[in-house]
C-alpha cells in the first residue's frame, strides 16, 4: 500500500475509475427487461456485469487505501451524492437504445484508452485490475461500435436519433479528458495516464467508428461539467436512490 | 421456417444456428439457435449467450435458412431399413477383457 502521506489522492483516483464503472453498470442494467431483443438483453446486461465486477475490485481497492475499514459494499452503498466522482456522461439516462449505444461508444472507447495504459503503472494493483479490464473493455467497445455503425448507417429514423444522440452527448466528453490537479499529480508520480494521450488515442476510434457510421462529429463546446470533482448532474440522485435504497432502508442486509 | 423471417416486411431478425467448439481438438457442437441482423450480431449474440461460462474456444453462426434438414415424415424411409441390417452393427466381435473403453 501506499506511504500515508499520498493516500487521500490515490483514494480519490481509484474512486474516480470505481465510480464510473459502478454508475455507468447500474445505468446499463436498467436494460435488463426492457432491451429491444432478448439476445439485446443479455448483451447489455453482460457489460453491466463486467462493469460491476470492476467496481467492486477498484472501490474494494480504494478502501484499503483509506484503511477505515471500509469495504466496497459500504463505499458503494454508503456515499452521498457529492462524494461520487465519476464523470457525468455516465450517469446520464438511457434515452432510446441508440442513445443508450452512443454513450457507450464514448466511454467504451475513453475505458480502452485508459486500461491500455493502465496496465503499465507504477500502482501495481491499479495494472493487474487493468489487466482484467481491459480485455472486457475490448468487446465492450466492439459491440457499441458494431451497434452504433449499424445505427448510424441504417434508416432514415436510426441515423437522425444516433445523430442527436451524439450531440446531447457530446458536451460531456470534455470532462474526461480535462486534466485537473488530480490527473497531473497522478500522472507525474506515474500512477495514471496522461489524459492528453489517452484523448488522441480516443479520438481516432471515435472518428473511425462515426465515419464508418456516417454521423458528424459535433464540436467540442466550453468545459461545463464537474462530476469527477463530485458536482454532478440531477439525474445521479435517482440513480442512487434507486441503488442504495436496500441498504439503506435495512442496513448490513445480505443475500 | 426461415425463408418465413426473411420474408420482406418482416421485421424479426433472421435466425441463426450456432455451433461452438468445447476445446482444440474437438468438434464444433450445435448448441441452439438466435435471432440477429447480421452475421457478425451472431457472432456476438452467440459469445454472450453460450460461452459465458467459457464453455468455448471458437463460435460457428450459420444462417438457418441455409440447413437442408430431412423430412421428418420421411424418417422411415431414411432410416428404418438400417434397423434390420444387423450386419452393420460389429456385435459379432468378442471384445478382449483388457479393452475397458471401447
């Protein structure tokens, strides 16, 4: 584990790749029923479990690293909204099933770039789980981009929804790759990534998928959203209430 | 039965046969059958509903309407006449006692 000293940083870093992955697998598997297909159903709800599996390896990891004998069922169950850190894409609602693809077109293609990466940092933990991740990630990302593709270069209908998809979405894009003084001190100790090289490797799936999909890539828009920093959207409250009300409402209950 | 789900103005996705391999070595086995768009959606539908419990190596989607499958109301002819020719069967052969897995 890390000297005491830098815990706080490294908590709050682990938190922000948890969270994500928490937030965006409870968001996929509100699929589960409703998908378009059954074969659908069961695609989503796999990545939502591979999402899951990797929160609770990195939310379990940012407990040791408070050492208050937190667990990751109390990190997941416990926080308050303004404690969260993940980026505010994922927590956005499923829209329609081409919206729903292209959100995890982005974060699939910003996951790939990030545990690619990963797997080589100085935090041995954070490369094994890396090492995990990223081989889901990979299918993750060829899955919504075979989805998107058939989308966007599909119908009339299809095209025009995936299209204004994208550009609701977009404007959250920005976030992930705007590095604040959490990102650089993380990459300067070797631990993350840097994100500006994350962001071209990103951007060019992103421009070969959207071309092969025949949408237009919106343009990048002022940097207006917080969530890794914990001011998020309004739509992350229902989501945690929905998520944390068991444990809430009977605390320490198990399966 | 698939000509019907490929029939203009039908909106299910065309059925597909899947057929996995357990391991190297041994033969791609039909395990059931998906609907999807594409052949590379049932490459995908497949992964997702027959192999998450790595129960595979290698996934083979063949498109249903491609099987020619025999007439079921023709099982007598096609196969009953096999049932008398007992010549067939190597049951005359008296398997030595060290042969346990024959």
């Amino acid at each position: 584990m890390s000297a005491a000293p830098e815990a706080p940083a490294l908590y709050r870093y682990v938190l922000r790749l948890g969270d994500l992955a928490l937030v965006l697998g409870q968001r996929l598997s509100e699929w589960v029923g409703h998908a378009p297909a059954l074969e659908e159903d069961l695609g989503l709800a796999n990545i939502a479990l591979d999402l899951v599996g990797q929160a609770r390896l990195l939310l379990a990891y940012a407990g040791e690293i408070e050492g208050r004998g937190r667990g990751e069922d109390d990190i997941a169950f416990l926080r308050e909204h303004g404690e969260y850190l993940n980026p505010t894409l994922v927590e956005q609602p499923n829209g329609d099933f081409g919206e729903t693809i292209v959100r995890q077109v982005l974060i699939d293609a910003y996951q790939l770039a990030l545990y690619e990466r990963l797997v080589r940092s100085g935090d041995e933990r954070l490369a094994a789980i890396a090492e995990k991740a990223v081989k889901e990630t990979r299918y993750h990302l060829r899955y919504s981009s075979n989805w998107l593709v058939r989308l966007g270069d599909g119908t009339e209908e299809s095209h025009g929804r995936v299209q204004r998809a994208l550009e609701r979405l977009w404007p959250y894009t920005v976030e992930l790759f705007e590095a604040d003084a959490l990102d650089r001190d993380m990459a300067e100790r070797g631990v993350a990534p840097s994100l500006e090289e994350m962001r071209s490797a990103w951007s060019r799936h992103i421009d070969e998928v959207l071309t092969e999909a025949t949408l237009k890539r919106p343009a990048d828009r002022p940097y207006t959203w917080f969530g890794k920093r914990g001011e998020h959207s309004e739509h992350l409250g229902y989501l945690l209430a929905e998520m944390q009300y068991l444990q809430r409402a009977h605390p320490g209950a198990r399966w | 039965m698939s000509a019907e789900n490929n029939a203009p103005g039908e909106r299910e996705w065309p059925l597909f046969e899947i057929f996995i391999r357990p391991r190297g070595g041994l033969d791609h086995k039909h395990v059931g059958s998906l609907h999807a768009c594409d052949p590379r959606m049932a490459i995908e539908h497949a992964r997702d509903l027959y192999t998450r419990r790595e129960e595979g190596v290698s996934i083979w989607a063949v498109p249903s309407a491609s099987i020619t499958a025999s007439d079921p109301a023709e099982a007598d002819a096609l196969f009953e006449p096999a049932r008398d020719k007992i010549y067939r069967h190597p049951t005359f052969y008296d398997i030595p006692p060290e042969v346990k897995t024959l």
